[in-house]
C-alpha cells in the first residue's frame, strides 16, 4: 500500500531533521524536544488539518530559529497552550500527553507505598531480595533507615539493633544454606552463590523495619505526577510532604506547565484540603462504628478470603465471543445458556487456546469476573502484591495486632530466637511511638515481617497474570503462599477459570528459589562475553 508522503524543503528538512526520526514516513518519533514542548504540539494535533512536522515547522520552530532554546526552556508558544488549555479551559488529558523520570532516592519502606499508589505510571524499586542491609550507607551516617529527631535516641537504638540482629545473622544463614542446598552438578559457581545470597536475603527480608530505606524510579505523564504530589502534600508523614516539595521543585525545572496547578491555592491547595478532609471523615466514622480497635492475632501464615464474585462462567463466555459475534451480549448468554455444561469448559479451553508461557494471556473477555479478596500477610508480601497495576489494592495501617511470623528454616539456620528478639524489640519501639503521640509515626518502627490486612480487587484476567506471575519458583515464599491461596479460592467458585490458569506453580517445598533465574542469566553473560 502507498502512503502519501510530505515534500519538504532544504531549509525545512534542516528544521525538522533533529527533533524527527524520519521525514518521509507516516510513522516517526520525536526526539530532542523537552515533554512541554511535545506534549503542546499534540495538544495543538486534533485541531490541526496537517501532520505533526508541518506543525511544527508553522507553530513551534521559529522560537529556535529566533534563538530559543529546548534544550532546557518549555517554549514560550508551548507555555501558553497549556496556560489557555490546560489551566483555563481543564482538560485535563493534555496533561496525559508529556511525561518525566524522577528518581526519588533513600525513601523509606513506607514512603514507597504512598508514591507507587497510582496506577498510571511506572516504577522501579530497589530490592529488599537482592540488596544487603547489613553495612552502613557511608562513613559515619549508619544504617539505611529513616529517621526523625522528634522520636528521641530510643528510636535509633531500636532500629540499630534490628540491623545489627540482620547483620550478624546474614553470614550464618548463607552458611546454613549453602550446606542445605548444595551445588548441583554442572551449576556454575558464581550462580549457585547468588542464589545462596539470594535465598539469605529472602529468609531475613522480615527483620528489616518498615523504616529501611529503598530508591524508587518513577516514569509518568504530568497528570500522574499532578495526583501523585496532591497524595503527598496531603498525608500526615512528614516524610511525604519533604519529598512532594522536592518532586515539584524538579518537575518545575523540566514540565513546569503540566504541574502547575499544584502550588495554586485555589486549585492544588482546595484540593489538598479536600484530601485531608476526606481522610478525617473515615477516621471519625471508623472510630465511631467502633472499628479502630484492633485485637491481636497470632496466626500461623497467610490469610485469604474471597469476599465477593461478580459474573459467571457463562458471563465470560459470553464476553470471550462477543467480538467475533453480531449480536448483543445478552443473545450470546442465551446461546451459552443452550450449551451442554460439560461443553462450557471445551469451549473456555478453545478460546483461551494454547498459551505456550504465562505473557500469553486470554483476552478481555476474561475481565467480564471480578473477584474480591482480603488478605492477611507479612508487610513483605503486600509490598509485592501491591505493586500490581491494573487491581485496586486498599490497605490498613501497618500495626503488630495481627502478629509476625519466623520462617522454619531459620529455625534451621539457628538465628529464629534472635530474629523473634528483633520483632519484640520492634514491636516495643511501635508501642512507644504511639504512646508520645505519633501514631502515624510509629508503623517506621515495625519489621516487614509483621503482618497487614488489605483487600485486592481484580478481574480475571488480572488474577491470571497475578497467580501465574507471584506463584513462579522464583518467588518469594511469603507471596507464593498469597498466589496458592488467591488459586485456590477463584478454584473455589469458577474452577474452569482456575484451570485456565497453567502456569501456577503449585510446588511448595523449601528450595533454592533464584538458581534457575541465575544460571540463566550466567549463560547470557558468557554468550555476549
């Protein structure tokens, strides 16, 4: 097929030539523009009759040609769109159309929550399975934890003990496990010892306070970040608002138009307030139902409860044909309907078709099943689970109510009785916390290994995605127990959805979770050297 193809001069090519990656083709790029600059020129798109480069070449290259620079300025025609669009008029999806990464460093546990709660942007996490908390950041600055002089030296000397009671226990659980599980034949040596790090770091991940510090990398459109500074300047952490007036001051430096509405009173500040008040509404209502009351519980693992289901199977069956039909989807329930029932799970089986690895997945079909869970887990787990975009994830407050686990096998290892000594500890920091109060302080104090109630609420094409993906051998335990039970509750009541999902690995004995993952990857490494 032919494509119509734009004619631009010399003087015009030379124009265009560093901020496109083609001239001549009907799909390109744009590089080397600041995101105000493009996020403006696609605004201006769907009110222009010509292509984005002839826009360009009317609208926005005579600033450069003139002597501005986009090297780092928005542009003064890129400002005023978004002052006449997106300030005036409130359309808002034009904020959806540039993006910027941040890099927000030496963030608590906690703090990584509040900025990975919107679903539209991606985040990159420093890892608490591959990471040693077991040296001090530098020379004379301590352990990697957040602190605050408010709560008194008695928090320090807390928090110091957790990372000496990691920091000693680190050697001799890699020892324990590199006796328990040998190098096999023909593993690589190297991969064998990360693992072996590897499965250390899991066993004691649940020692590290909530208080330990993480980097996050975030990528998103001038919209999220508009959302993402709101949540922040209105939470109660201290440590939220430091971190939303840095964010802003760097988005300010970079997309300054997308995020403009934050610092205005009468915009991002009634918006703020409107948070907070919404926030102190559910308290005074949680509290006068009685419902901030929590009673201790001392579980033995995971807790998973499926608290509603919507849809059935002939629903999604019905969703999964709706695309190649020509009728509405009432006619094509009625036709299910007429289906033998053995014939149902045939039928789910051919539409899903066969999936050669758990990235193939069934189509949107599947979202027509909505499942509901709470579930009870160690900090650890959640922090995993949560991550997830495309669930609803709502969450309590982090507290010792509900109890904290120990790993059997380090029982094994020999540091179970000092690993319980590091929860007493830091649950005795958490109580004294509350009892200056500062409530909402004291959560930094409590070990990941301490459990929380939250609800996860996804389709069934999620769910698939979720139990497949948290469930693999190369998952942290505590999570692969939360995937077996999510399994097995959607089994529960939709077994043919269950079934669909192949790729759960339902294996559930002590092993060297990461060997694979690092032979794998030592065989790439020796293949490009």
């Amino acid at each position: 097929m032919e494509y119509p193809v734009e004619s631009f001069t010399d003087d015009e090519r030379a124009l265009l030539a560093p901020h496109f990656t083609n001239l001549d083709r009907p799909v390109f790029a744009l590089v080397n523009l600041p995101e105000t600059v493009k996020g403006a020129m696609f605004a201006r798109y769907s009110r222009y009759q010509g292509g984005l480069r002839r826009l360009y070449l009317e609208e926005f290259a005579h600033e450069r040609a003139a002597g501005g620079s986009f090297d780092s300025a928005e542009g003064e025609r890129a400002r005023r769109l978004y002052e006449r669009i997106f300030l005036g008029y409130g359309d808002d999806s034009v904020a959806q159309l540039g993006g910027a990464h941040v890099a927000c460093e030496s963030v608590s546990n906690v703090m990584t929550k509040l900025l990975q709660r919107g679903r539209l942007a991606a985040y990159l996490e420093q890892s608490t399975r591959y990471i040693p908390y077991d040296a001090p950041m530098g020379p004379g600055l301590g352990y990697r934890y957040w602190r605050d002089p408010s709560l008194g030296p008695e928090y320090e000397r807390a928090m110091d003990h957790l990372f000496d009671t990691y920091a000693e226990a680190l050697p001799r659980v890699e020892a324990w496990a590199a006796e328990r599980f040998p190098r096999a034949e023909g593993e690589p040596e190297a991969a064998h010892r990360r693992s072996i790090r590897a499965k250390a770091l899991d066993l004691l991940r649940g020692l590290l306070p909530a208080a330990s510090l993480s980097h996050v990398g975030i990528f998103a459109t001038g919209q999220a970040y508009e959302q993402l500074l709101l949540r922040l300047f209105a939470s109660p952490l201290p440590e939220a608002r430091d971190y939303a007036r840095m964010v802003l001051t760097e988005l300010q430096a970079v997309i300054p138009s997308f995020i403009a509405r934050v610092d205005r009173p009468d915009r991002g500040g009634e918006w703020i307030a409107y948070l907070e008040r919404r926030e102190r509404a559910a308290e005074r209502w949680a509290a006068r139902l009685g419902l901030d009351r929590a009673q201790r519980d001392e579980r033995t693992g995971p807790a998973v409860r499926l608290l509603s289901v919507q849809g059935t199977e002939e629903d999604l069956l019905g969703a999964l044909v709706y695309e190649a039909a020509a009728c509405s989807e009432d006619e094509a329930r009625s036709a299910i309907r007429k289906l033998p029932p053995d014939e149902h799970a045939t039928m789910l089986a051919d539409l899903v078709g066969q999936r050669r690895n758990r990235r193939h997945r069934p189509g949107r079909g599947f979202e027509a099943l909505r499942y509901r869970f709470e579930v009870i887990s160690d900090y650890g787990a959640f922090r995993d689970l949560q991550r997830h975009r495309m669930l609803t994830a709502q969450w309590q407050t982090l507290g010792p109510d509900l109890g904290a686990g120990v790993p059997d096998e380090l029982e094994q290892a020999g540091v179970a009785g000092a690993y319980r000594e590091g929860l007493e500890r830091s649950r005795a920091e958490h109580a004294r916390i509350t009892s200056l109060g500062r409530p909402e302080l004291a959560p930094y104090a409590l070990c990941l290994g301490y459990r929380i109630r939250y609800v996860l609420d996804m389709n069934a094409r999620e769910a698939m995605h979720v139990i497949e993906l948290r469930s693999g051998r190369e998952g942290h335990p505590a999570y692969r127990a939360v995937a077996h039970a999510l399994h097995a509750e959607i089994a529960r009541v939709h077994p043919t959805v269950a079934a669909a999902m192949t790729f759960v690995d339902r294996d559930t004995e002590p092993r060297l979770e990461r060997i694979l993952s690092e032979i794998r990857a030592h065989a790439k490494h020796r293949a490009r050297a």
